[in-house]
C-alpha cells in the first residue's frame, strides 16, 4: 500500500487500482518467496487481499491485526476472541508454531 496524504486514512483515496495491484503483487511476492505464513499489521489490508483473493486456494496461512501503531493494546475481537492485536499476533505465532520448539 501506498501512504495516505497528510494525516488521512488509506481508506479515504484507495482505489480498485491499488488494490489490484497490491493483491496482485503479494500473490506475485509470495510465489517467490514461498513463506509458510503471511500476517497482516492492518485488518483492512488483510480485507482488500481477501476480497480480491477469497476463491483462491493459497499455499501459506494467513492472520491479521489491527494495525500496531493504533491498537496494540486496546482489545478487540478476532473470531470471537477478545484479545489486544499483540495478544492475537502472539496466539498465531503459537497456534500455528511459527517458530520449532526446542
């Protein structure tokens, strides 16, 4: 994504375009790179991805939270649980044991 003008939000001059681009280009990236996972520090980029994505089989898991420098600490609700965006980062970490035990 490309930063807002002047202390707006994205949300305010995004367009189709930009949103094509970025879902394509992250499809693009990820067919590279080939990451096992793929988390979102912003839920409306993980939104734009899904809606342009939704009917595509994608070969790595996907999470999301709110965007960090806004909400890390103020509880919100993912999938039912109320949880902070660090609490829901640190669950898919473990959830999806991101990193090997040892």
């Amino acid at each position: 994504m490309r930063p807002a003008r002047n202390k707006g939000s994205i949300k305010e001059i995004i367009t189709e375009t930009d949103l094509n681009i970025a879902s394509d280009t992250l499809k693009e990236m990820a067919e590279i790179l080939k990451p096992d996972f793929v988390f979102f520090l912003s839920k409306f980029a993980w939104k734009s991805f899904m809606s342009k994505r939704r009917n595509e089989s994608l070969p790595f898991i996907m999470g999301y939270s709110d965007n960090p420098s806004r909400r890390w600490n103020i509880v919100n609700n993912y999938n039912g649980n109320h949880m902070t965006s660090k609490e829901s980062f640190k669950q898919f970490l473990l959830k999806n044991e991101v990193f090997e035990k040892q």
